[in-house]
C-alpha cells in the first residue's frame, strides 16, 4: 500500500477569481507568459515544472468564492523573480524578512494572495 505523499505525481491548486478574464491579465503579468491551457468564461492554468513533476494554478471564475485564495510559491532567486514582476508592472503587497526566508506578498485585483518565498 503506498501512502499519498509517495504516491503524488501532481498537484492542482485553484484560485476563484470574479473575472476570469482580468485575472488572466494579472496572472500573464506575474508569470510572464499567458496560460498553458484556458477554457474561455470557466478557468485558466499555468503549468509548473517541480522537481521533474508539475503543480498547475489553476484560476477559477468563481464570484461567490473569490478574494479567498492563498498560493505560496516557492523561488530560488527572489531578489530577481520580484524584480522581474515588478518591472513588468505589479507592486508587492508586503515583503517580510524571516530568520530562515524572505517572502514576498502579491494580492491580485480580488484580494487572493499569491506569496513568493525563498528559503
């Protein structure tokens, strides 16, 4: 019997938006690039490539339910994907220095919550 954790090959994580289509303006901006795969007025992805697996953040137009969502990505370099984020036009939130990591916080235009961390 395998447990879950060595059993995953994948993980999918979603974030309800109001306006998928405005979403998808401020998640190109974050990632640089427009989603790997979008279904018009239902969701769009972005594929990320994990340690020879994937996570997709998936964004959901999902009125009731938006402005809730918390994605932590973890970066090796956070000094230059934050600069690269906000030369393309995103402020961050918040920026925190920890004893082990940094954080930086981005909220998207419905008030989820998408924080970069280097540890």
């Amino acid at each position: 019997m395998s447990s879950l954790a060595d059993a995953t090959r994948a993980v999918v994580a979603a974030v309800p938006v109001a306006n998928l289509d405005r979403a998808v303006t401020w998640y190109a901006v974050l990632f640089d690039r427009p989603p790997d795969a979008l279904a018009p007025e239902t969701l769009a992805e972005w594929h990320l490539v994990v340690d020879g697996g994937f996570t997709v953040l998936q964004v959901v137009e999902d009125a009731e339910r938006s402005g809730g969502g918390l994605v932590s990505i973890v970066v090796d370099d956070l000094g230059s994907v934050e600069r690269g984020i906000v030369e393309h036009g995103l402020d961050p939130a918040t920026a925190h220095e920890g004893d082990a990591s940094l954080f930086v916080r981005f909220e998207d235009p419905f008030g989820n919550s998408v924080t970069l961390v280097q540890s």
